[in-house]
C-alpha cells in the first residue's frame, strides 16, 4: 500500500483524536462535559484493551488456542467486584484527591515519599515492555501495511539504525502525540475531559474495526463459523489447540487470570481512567456490566481471525499478530486493511497516551520533585509558580517513557510475541496488589510491610523476567539463563530453586507474589504504624463512613480517631500526667475501660479538642483534632508548621510556668515569713501587755499602801511598819522584774555583754549555793551540794552562770515543802568531755502539759496552784537564753508528785561560747 | 437590814490586803476570796452588793465569774466592778459585756475605789 496514504490517514485520525480531545476540553471547561456517562467511563476503561488485545490475541491464539483468554477472563472476573473495589477506590481518590497510583499507594501508608517513589520506579521499569509493545505493533503492522505481501521487512527492523527504524518515529511522533494530550493542564486531580473522550472514541473505532474484520474475515472470506470451525478442525496443528493440555496448563490458566484480575485495578492507566478520571461514582456500577461486555466482543472474533489466519497463511510465512491485518490485505481489501490498521494505531495510541500521561504524573509528583524540593540551591520551595517547570517535567518524562520504550524494542528485537512482552510488564505492575488492595481493606497494613512487599516483589520481577529477557537480547550471557549466575543452577531466573515446568510468567508470578505478600503480611504484623500512617490506614479502610461524615450528615466527630492517637496528642500539649487523667476521669464517669477502646467516641474527641484548646487555642485545636480524627484536612506540612509553632508556644508557656511556679515558691515564702512576723508582732504584743500587768500589779500594792498611809497618819505603828514592808517588797519585785526584763531584751537582741574567763566551776557553784542559803534557811529546806572534790576549771561567764543557778536554786525553793523539802546541786563530768549540772528538789513535779512551755516567757505554773508563785515567769526563759549562749542545753524531767530535776549540760569550751567584745549598746 | 457587803476577789495578797483595810475603812462587810471558784462560792454562800473583782485570777478567770453571776437571776443585783491591770481598751470592754457594771484600771486610786464602790452600794437606809 502506498507509504503515503498510510501515513496520511493516520496523521489524519490523530488529528481527529485531538480534534476530540480539544472539544471535549472545551465542553467541559463550559460545564457540559462530555465524559459524565457510564458508556463514556465503560468505554475509556477498555483502554485495557491494547495491540496486545487487537494483535496479540490472534497470535497467541494461532499458536496456542485458548490461552488468550484469561487476560480476560480476569478483568471479567474483577468487574464483578468494582462495586467493592473499584468503588472504594474511587471514593478514597476524590476524598484525598489521589492524583496517580503511586499517590495512592503513598497516601495509605503514611504519604511516604520513599513509597511514592519506589512505586513510580517499578511502574516505569515495569511498564517498558508495555510500552515497546505497541511501538512494535505499531511499526510492525505500519511495515505490513506498506511491503505487503513482503513480509520480512518487519523481521528486520531491528537490524537497521534507528533512523532508519520506523518505531524510531512511531515513538517520536506518539510522544509529541502523548505530549500534546496530556500536558496541556496542570492540575493533575483534575480530569482530562479531552483525554478521556478521545480514549473512548478510540474504544469505540479499535471495537468496531475489530469486529468488522472479524465478520468479514468470517462472512465474507470464510463462509460462516461453522464452515470456519470445520475447516480449522480438520487441520491437524489446529485441531491440538481444541484441548487444553496438560495439568500445567490449568496452572498457567489460573496464574494468568488472577494476573489479569488484579492488574485491570492496578495498572497505572487503567488506574488514571477508572479512578482519577472518574465523574461519577454511580458509573462503576454499569462499567461493571458494560466492561466485560466489551471485553467479550472484542474477543468473539479472534479464535476464527486466528484459524482463518492458520488457514490462510500456515504457519511461519506470516506473523501470527499480523493476521487480523495480513488476511484483508490478503484479499485486497484495501479500505478495510485501512480501517484495522487505524484499529490497531487506536488501541496503541490510546495505551501510550493514558500510560504515559499515567507515568509522567507520577514521576513528576512522587520522584522529580520531592527530589528537586529537597535540593535547596535550587530555591523551589521560593518560587512561587512552578507550573512551568512541572509541565517540563512531565513531557520530559512521556518522552523519557516512550524512548526506553523504544529502547527495549530495539534490544529484544522480535524475539518475543506481543503477548509475551505485556505479560513481563503485567507481573511487575501486580506487585502493586498487595500494597493497594491490602491498603484499602487492612487496616494494619504498615508503610514498612508495603515497602518491604514492594522491593521483594519487584526484586523478585527484576530477577525472573527481566534480567532474563536481557540474557536471550544478548546483554548478558546465555549461560545466565541456562545455568544460572556462576552456574548455580538453583538460581536459574526461569527455574529459580528448582521450580520447574512452569510457564516463565507463571513462575516469576509465583516466587514474586510468594515473596511480596509474605514480605508484605509479615513485616506489617510485626512492625509499628505511626500516628500519620493509622490516620491515613483509617481514612482509606473507612472511607465510606468518614467521607459520609464529612460531606455533611453529620458535624460531630465519630469513631474516627483512636485512642492512643489523640492520647499522643493530648499529651503533647498538655503533659502526659493531665491527659492521663483527664481520660481516666471520662473512662470512669462512663464506667469504660480505656485499655478495651481502640476507637475514641465523640465525646472523647470533643473532651481532647476542648482540653487541646485550653493550650492551644480553638482553632489550633480543631485543625490538631481534626488531623488526627480524620486525617488530609489540612496538608502535612501545615500540620507541623502548626506543631512547630505550637511547640515554641509550649515553650513560652513552660517558662511561665517555671516562672510562676517561681512566683509561687517566693510567694509562699514570703506568706511565712510574713506570718512569723505576724507571730513575733503577737508575741512581741503579748510580751508589752504581759510585762504592762506584771509592773502594773507591784505598782498596784505601792501605791495603794502608800495612799493608804499617806491618809492615814494615825495608823497603827504595828500596821504602819507591815504596810512599809510590803511597799519595800513590791519595789524590790518591781526592780527585780525591770531588770529581767531588760536581761532577757540583751539576750534576745545579742546585746549582753559576756566576760568569758576560765574559772572553777566547782567554786562557782559553791557561790551560787552560798548566795541562795538565806533562802534555804527560811524556809527550812534542806540544799545538798554533789561537787567533785577536785576543781573543774571552764572558760565561762562567772555571772550569768550564777544567775542560772541561782534562779534554779531559788524556783527550787519556792516548789518545795517547807521543813521536808530537798534540793541537791550536782555537777558531774560527762566522758565526752564537758559538764552536767543538776538542780533535784523533791517538790511536787510539774504538770506534763506545762513542760514543752516552761522555758518560754512569762510562763508560770502557778495557774494550777491556789498561791501565786512569786517570780516575774522570766527567770526559766533568760537561764535557757544563757545556757544557749555558753553552747549547753537546758532540760527538765519532772514526774508530777516525784519531784523536778532541771539540768543543763556545758561543753568543754570550744570558742562556741564566744566573748562579744563589740556589744551593740555599751552598758 | 443587813450591813453593805463587798466581796474582794483577787490573787495578790497585797492588793487584797490594801483593799480589804480600804473596804473596812469605808464601813463596808468585806470578804475576801483569792481565786474564782472561791469567789463564786462566797456568792453562793451570802450574795454581797458589791464585787471587786481582779481579771487575772487561778482556776477560774474574772470574765467567768462575771458571766457565772449574771447567769444566774437571782444575783441580779450584785454589782460587779472589774479590776484589770492590762491597760488595754479590748479587756474594759471584754468585761463590760460579761455583764460587769464597771471597770477599774490597775493602779487605782484608792480614794477613787472606796468613791466607786460606795455608788453602786444600794442606799443605806432603803
């Protein structure tokens, strides 16, 4: 056929295709879009259907019967499904606006960038072969098309230089193609009407050129199924392929169609038509039906394309994938060649164009520019517009595709069928499945199991098919494929631990899933999802329920957050000790046992919120509980922007805290100090008025007799010398009392002046006896002295220490009966050096509940006794301030009835007792 | 008609000393109580016109004396002067609303003592 016409008439079908595309944009930026129908969605989800389905099929069904069919048999399978799968899917893109696969696969678990990346590396790796594929089927049938009925042409095509290579400008003028359609937005959430409404049209044209073939090849060449199927029965290598075979090719059966089954969801272009550009959820419904009808009509005619074809050709004079085409041309039908070929370049355009734009999305969104981002000499995160850069990158990256693409043509060669080559890239793009699928129904499906799936898998893919269909290109040894790497035969990639009789697809399929799903349960089960990976595993697992929620039923947070998400949280804010008890509080009050909740109720979160907003405020709150509750309502990095600032907020708020804790501290410090000054003030009080009625009362005495006297000038010289008396006493008790008073104030103040010399103690006590005897004598009480009989020499103050003893001595007195009365002074020497000196009367004891009191001011115990004891209540108080000042201790034992022992015990003198050579006041 | 009766209560015996001679002086029968259970049992035993009351007293205070009699209806007409030797204002008052009918700030006058108790004695011959 004329070289020209062909390249006319197909440059003029994808003319009419962007023509499509460029209506389709232009309807739906006016709100008429063109891709709101089910057919339109069925139809753009038969993009599944590539030169693989409109040549490959008829290859592999001339050479080994049924065997196409599970690539289909899968997909049909799977629809049944798309209610649950696919419609979840569906749901979780449009609530977390998912741009591609790769986008999905990251967002599940935790929006990991590494999982982004590993998944846009294995899809574009994965998807080369593909995408050679129809670059071979392109150019090949271009080359039958223009030689036939030469057919070598094609075999050769390899062998010349690439430009001289017609899939050399297959791919270029498919990439400008590709670029053209897919890179004219930016926004990839948003949906490429024109895309979608051109794939759908070529649905339709690869449809209706296949079937047309298929009648007329059956109708019109052959004279009805019936004499068709005779016919090919009665030939004897097409009759083998009536039966299936043997028990491994039940095997294969199966592995291809669970193959196919996931891969139709899985495919990043089947993907990007079926769920990013999906309108309407409602249209999976009829694309549940409608799919595999076309998956059934596109497959009707090629086991009678494929026997016709046998029939006609035999085998080795024409490439099997070509008979849908070689057949009419056998027949001169020129315009229906025409039509098949255009047929053909749909269905490889429409593959490339939705992959590619697929792939392009996903190397620019999950690889170059978190890459580009983190180098900061570019200054990205600075600029403002990037759009630019992103469209660069994205047709930098269709171009990048559809040229290794090419490569692998170019390295493979025609070595292998259509079919054989898809399949490579159908193994590897299944290794998505466990992640995606498991992602979406397993809530503990972990980032760490899905990478660890995902490397193992594709590992696995890597090693099985691809290096191997190196190896037979010749990059590599044939021996790696025949013996092994190094000749270890268990590591034959076809046949990998001894793993024999198994299709190569079936058996990379098993090792890779084996290992990719084990990889992938495992690692989940035994390893932690963190805070963001529960809040996305949430989001996608129930994203019926939440996304009900959020689209307005109800305003209330519900059984979306766990409980230890918003207890982490919480305590962030507000300290672990609060949290903890602001949630055993809520468990108590409603009688729940926080250990058994793992999703946190409304009220909970309305509980976390609240308390959060205490700290942080409310708006801060409802963005902190809204996260962790349901996730992507904020991005990310607004999250720890938030986080950041509200960490320096904790910051501020801490140093307050230690501040007013400070405060406190000083606060409290000051209260006690100020009451001990309250309490001095009180005591200082009750000591003047005290010491008012103490002078007042010998003053009372004076003055009345004095006046008494004074009036009475007859008075009885007897009574007249008793009244005298008692003015002299009083003004003696009067004196005694001024000067102990003014003692004690030089004691209390530091002002007494001491005159510490060493003197005998032994002689000091003796004094002291002496100058209390008259007191003894009067009243008839007997005072025994218990001295050593040696001198006991001391450094001390002779006076003050005779004050003590004397007032001691003298109290004695005063407590003891007349006549029967005791008293011992004793001055022992302890071992531990120093003295002890005793003062024992046998009076009648001391109440205990006077005792802690007996040495405090103005303390008498007299209150118990009928006579008031004589004495001013300071005598006790001033020897306890001496004793104190010399370094002793002043005690008493004293039983009620058993009589009193006051004792103070001196050091040996250490300078503890000190001289006070400066007084603050000189006497 | 029995004599106008004063009871001296208070635990310094010089005070009570001087104000028993004072009390005689002045005509009056004088009793003598050193404490404030005695003082109420001398009360009890004979009710006197007047009482000399000392704040600072063993065993049972002057305030609880004061409040004892005037519990008690049927000494309703003992006059009660108190006898307080803490200047301050709070202990006159203190005592004033025990129900005493006077106070007398220790040290006394003793003319200005023997005019006090002579006004609260009920007139000799009604």
């Amino acid at each position: 056929m004329n070289i020209g016409l062909v390249i006319g008439v197909s440059l003029g079908y994808l003319l009419i295709l962007f023509g499509i595309a460029y209506w389709g944009d232009k309807r739906s930026d006016q709100g008429r879009s063109v891709i709101n129908s089910p057919y339109v969605y069925a139809l753009s989800i038969a993009v599944y259907c590539t030169s693989w389905t409109f040549y490959g099929s008829v290859g592999l069904a001339a050479e080994s019967g049924i065997h196409y069919l599970p690539i289909y048999l899968g997909p049909t399978l799977m629809a049944a499904l798309f209610w649950i799968v696919l419609r979840k899917m569906v749901r979780i893109s449009k609530v977390n606006r998912i741009t591609s696969i790769a986008d999905f696969v990251a967002s599940r678990y935790g929006k990991s960038q590494m999982l982004g990346g590993l998944v846009t590396i294995i899809a574009l790796v994965g998807l080369v072969p593909y995408i050679a594929l129809q670059l071979r089927a392109v150019s090949d049938t271009f080359n039958v098309m223009v030689s036939y009925p030469d057919t070598s042409a094609s075999q050769l095509a390899h062998t010349v230089p690439f430009y001289a290579d017609t899939a050399f400008y297959v791919a270029l003028i498919l990439a400008v193609f590709a670029i053209l359609f897919g890179t004219r937005h930016i926004d990839a959430s948003e949906h490429h009407s024109g895309m979608v409404a051109a794939i759908a049209f070529e649905s339709v044209v690869k449809l209706v050129a296949f079937i047309l073939a298929g009648l007329v090849v059956t109708f019109v060449i052959f004279g009805g199924v019936g004499d068709l199927f005779s016919q090919a029965a009665a030939h004897p290598q097409l009759a083998e392929l009536f039966h299936v075979g043997e028990l491994s090719d039940y095997g294969n059966w199966i592995a291809f169609t669970l193959l196919a089954m996931v891969v139709v969801l899985v495919l990043p272009r089947q993907f990007q038509v079926a769920v990013v550009e999906n309108v309407d959820e409602s249209h999976v419904r009829k694309a549940a039906w409608l799919f595999p009808l076309y998956l059934f009509l596109i497959n009707l005619f090629v086991l009678p394309i494929a026997f016709a074809g046998v029939l006609m050709f035999g085998y080795g004079e024409v490439n099997p994938d070509n008979f849908v085409l070689a057949l009419p041309l056998s027949q001169e039908m020129q315009l229906l060649a025409l039509i098949v070929f255009l047929g053909g370049l749909s269905a490889a355009t429409a593959m490339i164009i939705v992959e590619t734009v697929a792939l392009a999305t996903m190397l620019c969104n999950d690889l170059v520019m978190p890459a580009l981002l983190r180098i900061r000499w570019l200054g990205l995160e600075r600029r403002r517009d990037l759009t630019r850069l992103l469209l660069y990158i994205r047709r930098g990256a269709i171009l990048i595709g559809i040229l290794l693409g090419y490569a692998y043509v170019r390295v493979t060669g025609d070595m292998v069928g259509l079919v054989s080559m898809g399949l490579v890239s159908f193994c590897a793009v299944a290794q998505f499945a466990p992640a995606l699928i498991g992602g979406i129904f397993w809530k503990g499906a972990t980032r760490k199991g899905a990478l660890a799936g995902l490397s193992a898998g594709f590992v696995v893919w890597l090693y099985t098919l691809l290096l191997p269909s190196f190896a037979q290109a010749g990059w590599l040894p044939a021996t790696f494929i025949t013996h092994g790497p190094w000749g270890i035969e268990l590591l034959k990639p076809y046949e990998l631990f001894g793993l024999s009789g198994l299709h190569q697809i079936t058996h990379s399929l098993v090792w890779s899933m084996l290992v990719n799903l084990g990889a992938y349960v495992t690692v989940s089960l035994l390893t932690q999802q963190n805070t963001m990976e529960r809040i996305q595993a949430n989001l996608f697992v129930d994203v019926f329920r939440l996304s009900a929620e959020r689209y307005g039923i109800s305003r209330f947070w519900r059984g979306t957050a766990t409980v230890d998400d918003l207890f982490d949280l919480l305590k962030r804010f507000v300290g672990e000790a609060r949290a903890r008890a602001a949630f055993e509080r809520y468990a108590r009050g409603r009688g729940l046992d926080l250990t058994q909740m793992r999703e946190a109720d409304s009220d909970l979160i309305q509980l976390c919120e609240r308390m959060l907003a205490g700290s942080i405020g409310a708006a801060s709150a409802r963005v902190m509980v809204s996260n962790v509750a349901k996730g992507d309502v904020v991005s990310l990095e607004e999250v720890m922007e938030i986080l950041d600032e509200a960490s320096q907020v904790i910051a501020y708020s801490q140093q307050l805290e230690t501040k007013s804790r400070e405060l406190e501290t000083a606060t409290r410090e000051l209260r006690a100090a100020n009451e001990q000054l309250k309490q001095l003030d009180r005591m200082k009080d009750d000591f003047i008025s005290t010491v008012t009625h103490e002078l007042r009362t010998p003053l009372t005495s004076i003055r009345s007799f004095t006046e008494i006297l004074y009036d009475n000038r007859d008075l009885d010289p007897d009574k007249r010398q008793e009244f005298l008396g008692i003015i002299i006493s009083e003004s003696e008790r009067l004196t005694r009392l001024i000067n102990q008073v003014l003692d004690l104030a030089k004691l209390e103040s530091g002002a007494m002046r001491w005159y510490i010399r060493r003197y005998d103690l032994v002689e000091v006590l003796s004094d002291a006896a002496t100058a209390t005897s008259q007191l003894f004598k009067t009243k008839a009480v007997d005072l025994h002295l218990d001295l050593p009989d040696h001198p006991v020499p001391m450094d001390t103050d002779r006076d003050r220490l005779m004050q003590v003893i004397i007032n001691l001595l003298s109290n004695a007195v005063k407590f003891t009966p007349a006549h029967t009365g005791r008293v011992t002074l004793r001055l022992t020497l302890l071992e531990e050096g120093g003295v002890k000196v005793e003062v024992e009367d046998n009076g009648p004891g001391i109440p205990t509940e006077d005792l802690p009191t007996l040495f405090e001011k103005f303390r008498q115990v007299g209150d118990a006794l009928t006579e008031k004891p004589e004495g001013t209540g300071l005598g006790l108080a001033i020897c306890k301030n001496i004793i104190q000042h010399l370094g002793g201790r002043i005690w008493v034992d004293s039983q009620q009835g058993a009589g009193t022992t006051f004792a103070f015990n001196l050091p040996p003198l250490d300078g503890s007792a000190k001289e006070d050579g400066k007084p603050a006041k000189p006497e | 008609m029995a004599p106008q009766s004063v009871l001296v209560v208070d635990d310094e015996p010089n005070i009570v000393l001087s104000l028993e001679f004072l009390m005689k002086e002045a005509g009056f029968d004088v009793r003598v109580a050193r404490d404030g259970e005695s003082a109420l049992e001398a009360v009890r035993e004979r009710p006197p016109h007047v009482i000399l009351l000392d704040v600072m007293l063993p065993k049972r205070d002057g305030y609880d004396v004061c409040q004892t009699i005037r519990a008690n209806p049927d000494w309703k007409n003992v006059r009660i002067l108190m006898l307080t030797a803490k200047g301050r204002q709070i202990e006159q008052e203190k005592g004033l609303a025990m129900g005493a009918d006077d106070y007398i700030t220790k040290p006394f006058s003793t003319r200005e003592v023997v005019a006090r108790v002579r006004d609260y004695m009920p007139d000799d011959g009604a």
